[in-house]
C-alpha cells in the first residue's frame, strides 16, 4: 500500500496536491489521501462551478477567496470528528454544517474570509459574529469535544 511505512520507524509518503481550488491552494497528505478530505475537495470544486445566479435570486458565484479558510475547517473537522455539509451561499461564500444528536454547528465562510457562526447546544459562549478563521477553528474544536 502506497503511503504506508513498510519497515518500522519508515515514515510515510507525504505529497503536496494541487486542489484546483485557488492558485497556491495545494493540500499535503498521505497517500492514498483521506477519503472524506477528497469527497470535500469534489464538492468544492462542484461549488466552484456555480455561476452568478445559481439559486435563480441573484446569488453571486462562490469567491475564490472562500475556499482555503473553508478547507482548512474542512480539514481540522474530519481529523477531530466528522466532515461537514457544504454548501454554497448566496452571498458567495462557503457554508460548512454539522448536526447530531442535540446539537449544531454553521460555519459561514464569507468573501472576505470573515466567517459567521452560530451553534446550537454545545457548552460555549455565544459567538461573536464576524470572527477570524482562528475564532472559527477554536469554536469548531469546542463542539468537537462536546
């Protein structure tokens, strides 16, 4: 198996992979890479496609400024405790969704790389909205835990 050691203390393959995202977006993994990080990765390049007007309401398309700060949520979500729901937003930014048992998370992120939250019964403060991308992964590790 490519990317697995084969003698103890090996280390694994490491590659650096061009997303196709965003120019210099690149994603280094092991290989063969997380099924859920690749199944994000398509979904964002289907997000990436939308034109002006997708949702027929005037929408924007999604910005490519958008996608790193949404990956790497993507990212740290599947390594601490499961891959979201994206979605598109109208505004043209990226939605990331969890929901379970009693509990939910929405992380908007928006063109200027802002990112709107709000979270539903999980022990935290109540977000303060607009928040850094580094608010955003601390609240995301926050519901992670609960």
């Amino acid at each position: 198996m490519q990317g697995t050691p084969k003698f103890v203390g090996e280390a694994p393959v490491v590659k650096s992979i061009a997303t196709g995202l965003a120019p210099g977006l690149n994603l280094e993994t092991t290989i063969p890479a997380n099924p859920k990080i690749v199944a994000a990765i398509t979904r964002l390049h289907e997000i990436k496609e939308l034109h002006a007007n997708w949702d027929s309401y005037g929408s924007q398309a999604v910005s490519a400024t958008s996608f790193r700060p949404a990956l790497e949520l993507i990212i740290e979500a599947v390594h601490r405790c499961k891959e979201p729901s994206i979605v598109p937003l109208a505004e043209g930014g990226i939605g990331l969704r969890w929901e379970e048992a009693g509990k939910a998370l929405e992380l908007d992120v928006q063109v200027d790389e802002a990112v709107e939250a709000y979270a539903e019964g999980v022990e935290i403060d109540e977000p303060v909205n607009p928040m850094s991308i580094k608010e955003a992964m601390e609240l995301l590790v926050r519901y992670c835990r609960t």
